[in-house]
C-alpha cells in the first residue's frame, strides 16, 4: 500500500493549468440549440428525398440498422399518444442538412406508424388501441399526433464530427459495435486509397452512378466504390455493422496491397461498369435524370453484376425488367440496409436474375 501511494502523481500549478486549458479547449467543440418541431415537420424533412439521400433529416452510417421491436414501438407510440414526456432528440448541422445523432429509432417509429406500417399491440394502458393502424384512429387524433413537438438538441455546425460521434457512443453507453466511419482520406491514405479515389473518378463510374455535389464532397463517391470491393470479396464476414467492417477491410489492404492485386480489381471494376453500361438503361440510378444513387441500389446491382460475371465470364446481353418488380424495390429498401441478412440477399438476387435462376 505504501509503494501504491508512493505511485501517485503529485499534481503541481501547472498541472491544473493545463488541465483547464484543455477542458476550455474541449468545450467549444459543443455549439447547441434547444428546439421544438412538429412530428408532421419532423417527418416530412426525414422522408422526402430519403432514398436518394438527400433528406434534410438523415440516418448517418455510424448508426445501427431499425432493431426496435414491434413491441418497444408500440410502447413508445402509446407515450406519445399519452403525452408523456420523450427524451430530446439530438440533431447535428451538417452541411446544412440535419443528422440523427440519437433518436433513429424513434423517428423511423414515427415514420412506420404515420406511414401505416406498424400495428400497435402489447399495449398496456391504451388497450383498446391494440391491432390499431394510424389509419384506424379518429381524423382528430390524427391531426393531434401530426401536431404533436418532440423537443430536440441541434447541435451547430461548428460542432465537428468527432463531438458528434463520441456524443452518441455516450448516449448509448454499452454500445461497443456502434463504431463511426472516419474520415478515412486522413486516416486510410495511401496507395490503397489512392486507387480508390482514381477508380470514383472514372468517368464512365461518375456516368452511371451520379452523386451530389455535397455528397461528393463528403467522399461519397469513394464510399461506394470501398463497399463494392469490400462486399464482392468479403460479404459472408460482414456482420451488420459498416464502419468497423470498411475499416477493417481498408487495413488489410493498405498493408498488403500489391500492383497484381490492383489490376485484378481494376480489372474487375471496369468489367462491371462496362455491363452495367450495356444492360441498364439508367445505370445505377433509379431513373434517367437522376441526380444522385441510392447506396442500396448500388451495392445490390453492383456487387450482384460482379458476382455473376464470376460465376459466368461470357455474359452478355441479359433482360432487366426486374428492376420495375416490387420483389427488387423491396430487395432494396433503404429499412435495414446494413442487415447482413439483407445485403446477402438482395446481392444474390440480382445475381440470380442476371443468370436467368
């Protein structure tokens, strides 16, 4: 015990100076409002452009998939209904654009009811509310929901991105899987990354697949090349979560990355694009003017194109109606995108398409 003590630093003027300095230093990274906006507002600013990404309100890639059971969402429905109080949802200013910090999974709830998609049940002070779609409920209970404010924390843009993730991790306390995405240009740089930034500047890659010039600016077009390498060699590793599985897979290439395994994906990645190009009349995209490409279209034509050209290296000319089919809207929802479950399937149905199965 005595040695213990001995042990312990002797804290002196300048420690506390420096000490203080840094808490100063610190705390100018959190710039912050208090606000209130309807649920109707709140949900209007999350759905409209969401599947192009180009909703004011987002889910960023450091969050979890939609896991809330029907059960939890029907609880917290019959706390909004009741008025009991919900704890604030934070937003960050990004780009102008507002970025769910904490609350994903109570707007994508919000969005499931209104939306008519979730059947309330379980409920234990609102029973006759059971089986109840928001369709089924009084005009004037309607109208309440939609008018009801959620108090939320925006978080200002001189906020940086750092705060916002070490933010949520603190919220979600426990969470160790829930990893952010960094700024991987800075962190990644390299001959491995310098490659994948030639390959987003391709030009017949920016053709088919367009992307926003904020987007573009947030190394958007870089993110869907890296999932399209990352997915075609290692999807069965996946497990759900897409910050820790690029990193990783960024790693392990930075520190082995030979030129014969870079003609190999380039190879690879041209011969992809080139039959996109000859087969999808609106390349990625969902529509022939299209400004921006929805992730979870790109990863599943992509990645489901390579696969079946592995599988048979003389493909040609193929039919794609499907792409109208409710099976592949369905396949490439944007609910539970990063659900392994999910990415396996919608990859393998392209494939399979593609290879007339």
């Amino acid at each position: 015990m005595a040695k213990l003590k001995n042990d312990i630093k002797n804290i002196t003027e300048k420690d506390k100076e420096n000490a203080e300095q840094e808490i100063l230093e610190k705390i100018k990274n959190y710039d912050y409002s208090t606000v209130e906006y309807p649920i109707e507002v709140i949900l209007q600013q999350y759905e409209d452009g969401e599947e192009d990404d180009e909703n004011e309100i987002y889910i960023p890639d450091y969050q979890r998939e939609f896991v809330w059971s029907e059960k939890r969402q029907s609880k917290f429905i019959e706390s909004i209904i009741l008025g009991i109080p919900i704890p604030y949802i934070f937003f960050a200013d990004v780009d102008g654009r507002y970025e769910i910090v904490d609350g994903s999974q109570r707007i994508r709830t919000l969005h499931a009811f209104l939306s008519n998609e979730l059947r309330l049940q379980e409920l234990e002070k609102l029973i006759k509310l059971n089986d109840f779609y928001f369709k089924d409920l009084t005009i004037i209970r309607q109208r309440r929901i939609r008018k009801k404010s959620l108090k939320m924390i925006a978080l200002g843009e001189k906020t940086d991105s750092q705060a916002r993730f070490d933010l949520f991790e603190r919220i979600n306390t426990g969470s160790d899987e829930l990893k952010q995405i960094e700024v991987l240009k800075g962190s990644y740089s390299g001959k491995f990354y310098d490659f994948i930034t030639e390959c987003a500047n391709n030009e017949l890659f920016k053709k088919l697949c367009p992307i926003s010039e904020k987007r573009t600016l947030r190394e958007e077009p870089q993110q869907m090349v890296l999932r399209f390498f990352a997915y075609s060699e290692k999807r069965e590793e996946y497990k759900g979560h897409v910050a820790p599985f690029i990193k990783k897979y960024i790693k392990d290439k930075k520190d082995n990355f030979t030129d014969k395994e870079k003609k190999i994906m380039q190879n690879n990645f041209i011969s992809m694009l080139k039959f996109v190009e000859k087969n999808f009349k609106n390349g990625f995209s969902k529509s022939k003017n299209a400004k921006s490409t929805p992730r979870v279209r790109f990863e599943a034509i992509s990645v489901g194109v390579h696969l079946a050209l592995l599988e048979n290296p003389n493909l040609d000319r193929v039919d794609t109606d499907w792409l109208e089919s409710d099976e592949f809207k369905t396949h490439t929802r944007s609910d539970a995108a990063n659900n392994k479950l999910k990415l396996i399937g919608r990859t393998n149905y392209v494939k399979d398409k593609l290879l007339g199965k």
